[in-house]
C-alpha cells in the first residue's frame, strides 16, 4: 500500500510562522576574484550564511569534505552556518573571508576585491555573501530541524519567481550601478525566506516533533491560538478546546509531537517574544508585561528569569548599538509586536 504523501502545515499557521519570521543581516559582502582561489566562512557562531553566485563557478565545500558545484545564478542557503569553503578547485586550500582587505560600501556591505586582472574582467568569478540572523520567533526549533545545505535550483520548479529575483541579483552584482549594495540585500532576504517557506510548505523533509506537530490539524490550532493572542491567561483545558479533543489526549500529542508540555511552550514563546519586544524595540517592560498578560511588572520579571536565566533589563540593546543589530520601531499591527501603552 503506498505511503502517503506527507502534508503542509496548516495554512494558517504557515502565515503566522513567517509572519514571525526574521532575517537580519549582520554582514554583506560582495566578493570579487580571480582563480584559483579557496575563502573559508562559518566563524560567527550559530548564524546563517547565504550565497549567490554572480558570475564564474564556485565549488562548496562542507567540513565532511563533500563537494557542492555552484553554477552561475545559483543560491545556497545554510540555515544553521557553521564553518564551509567556497573553492575555485576541490584541491585549493582555503583562508578565512575575514583576512582579505575589504572596503566598506554601506553601513553593513563591504567590498572584497582579489583580481589579478581588473574588476569586471570575464574571467573573475563574483559572489554576494550574506550572514545573518534567522528567526522564527517561537518556532526557532525548526531552524535546528532544517537540512545544514538548502539549495535554492531545488525550488525554481514551485516558485517561478524565483529564476526572476536571481536574475536581478546578478544583474545588480556584477552592474554595480548605484544604490546596488541595498537592493542586493533586500533580494538576498527575500530569497532566503523563500527558501524557507519552500521547505516548510514541502513537509519539513524528514524533520520530525515540531514539523509533525504543524502538519497535525488539532495541535496546529492550539498552537496558532498561542501565537495569535500569547497574553491571554491560556491553561491546558483551553487549548485543548482549541485543538478539539480532551484534555488529556491533547496534553499527551503536544508532550509527544514538541516534546515540552503546552503551558512551558506557552511560557517560552512568551519570553522570546519580550526578548525581542524590549531588546530589539526598547519597549518598556511593565509595557511589555501587560501586553503578555502578567499582573505585574515583579510577576513578569520573575517568570523571564526562570525560563531565560536572567533578569528582563539584561537583554535590552544599548541605544547606539540598535541599528547595527537589526532593531527596529514596534508595529502594533503585526502579531510580533505589543500593542502600544
């Protein structure tokens, strides 16, 4: 009996997943250069990598020594980074990106020439570099869920748009024409989210617990609940009248499928949404604590330490320290951020 295809993840919830996702880059690079040549990355702990190749091909090679061709117009997103090589030949010895003389284009781009001819000669290869953080908001398990190497000519097939964005990229790399560094960024970002909603729309792979959970259409509820209001007072017994089962059966599927029990998932979405809320946006924290539902502002404080291990004033960005970490203003009309005081 053939086995069935595995199915999406509600669509509801897949909205509300990339709704809360984020990329914020912590550096761009445009690199140009002439074989034989071997740049090592992965230095920045925990962070994805993306790469295009503009022009020229490039060999990726991971730490296991498999090899990964990369042709013109090709994409390759590493959700979870890690240490790779970017080779002219399989043989080529690599040093690291951060070693070459790099010249600033932008707040966060800079420019890597190493041409022994001229820039913009046939012969060179280009490649736009990015690395960056991935968020999924509380549905961060899943970035540890995906394979280490997603490439982007895997999914040209159900995203037509794709070959297009790609296209520009390529255009916008190798041109150089002004305001080039901004739009390359933008593009990078809307790849990198596509190749994840890809993945996510295809079933998580082989991915399994959380993956499993958002596929399952009672638990996809309850958890969708949680997302859309996470300050309402939620108890077990409510969240299985979410799902529609008791509250025993629900208990058990979440324990099983996400493999916390529904209220510490609860508590720990709360918490990383106030991580961001007062890191990222500078809100207050009795703000924020109303807006996740706590009494009061020593309610709130001790209920984040006890999930996050220290004290909510800890994790706030310093003013001049924003902009570089991808901060931004509150939108009270997006379900990431609080409602205004």
């Amino acid at each position: 009996m053939p086995t069935a295809a595995p199915t999406s993840p509600a669509p509801d919830l897949m909205s509300e997943l990339l709704l809360d996702m984020h990329l914020r880059a912590v550096r761009y690079r445009r690199i140009e250069i002439t074989a034989p040549f071997g740049l090592s990355f992965g230095t920045e702990a925990g962070r994805a990598h993306f790469h295009f190749v503009a022009a020229g091909t490039v060999l990726l090679r991971m730490p296991e020594g498999d090899l990964h061709p990369l042709a013109p117009g090709t994409a390759v997103l590493l959700p979870r980074g890690g240490e790779h090589e970017l080779l002219s030949a399989a043989d080529r010895p690599a040093r690291s990106v951060d070693s070459f003389a790099a010249e600033p284009v932008c707040e966060n781009l800079c420019d890597i020439s190493a041409c022994a001819g001229a820039p913009g000669c046939p012969d060179n290869t280009i490649i736009f570099s990015s690395c960056m953080e991935l968020e999924l908001g509380a549905m961060q398990a899943l970035v540890r869920l995906m394979p280490r190497l997603m490439l982007v000519d895997t999914l040209a097939d159900r995203h037509p748009e794709i070959p297009a964005i790609l296209k520009a990229m390529e255009s916008e790399a190798c041109g150089r024409r002004v305001g080039f560094a901004g739009i390359l960024g933008r593009l990078a970002d809307v790849v990198s989210a596509t190749i994840v909603r890809g993945w996510v729309e295809c079933g998580c792979g082989d991915a399994s617990g959380l993956a499993d959970a958002l596929r399952d259409p009672r638990l996809a509820r309850a958890i969708l609940a949680l997302h859309r209001d996470p300050g309402r007072d939620w108890t077990v017994a409510a969240l299985a009248a979410e799902a529609g089962c008791s509250r025993s059966v629900f208990a058990q599927r979440f324990q099983d499928f996400i493999g916390i029990a529904p209220l510490r998932y609860a508590a720990e979405l709360r918490m990383r949404l106030a991580t961001r809320w007062i890191g990222e946006n500078r809100m207050p924290i009795e703000t924020v604590a109303n807006a996740l539902g706590y009494a009061s502002q020593a309610a709130f404080s001790r209920a984040f330490k006890r999930v996050t291990g220290c004290p909510p004033g800890a994790v706030r960005v310093p003013a001049g320290d924003r902009k570089a970490s991808g901060g931004r203003p509150a939108d009270p009309s997006r379900t990431d951020s609080p409602p205004p005081a």
